[in-house]
C-alpha cells in the first residue's frame, strides 16, 4: 500500500538522508523524498502496521536531522 505524508526538512541533502535512513525501516518497501513539495511517498509491506513503521520512520528522520518532522 503506498501513501504520502506531508514532511518539513530544511535543505535537500537532509532530504535525502533521510530517505535512505527511511527506506531501512522494517515494514518499508520504498520511500521516496520530494524536497521541492516537502511530501514523503512511501510503500509499505503488504502487512506492515503503518502506524508502528511511521513512528520509526519519524524517529530515524530525526536522527538525521532533529529540527525535521514527518507528519503522521
């Protein structure tokens, strides 16, 4: 199932950390950061418990950048 999520990040290359870091969560078939939109795109496992992967993939995005939010 894929779904979109409104982000906030302050420079592209924070941006795109953040995607590699999201795309190692468990539960995560692909996640794709769109700096320019601020929208994070992202296709989970058929039985991944979306709201359990997005706190993680919230809690690795601000490893990479703190002052970043993912908007679940």
């Amino acid at each position: 199932m894929k779904k979109s999520y409104k982000i906030e990040v302050d420079c592209p290359a924070c941006a795109d950390k953040m995607e590699v870091e999201a795309k190692k969560v468990k539960g995560i078939k692909d996640v794709n950061i769109n700096f320019m939109t601020l929208k994070m795109k992202v296709d989970f496992e058929e039985d991944a418990d979306q709201k359990s992967v997005m706190e993680e993939v919230r809690s690795v995005c601000k490893k990479v950048e703190a002052d970043s939010e993912v908007y679940i």
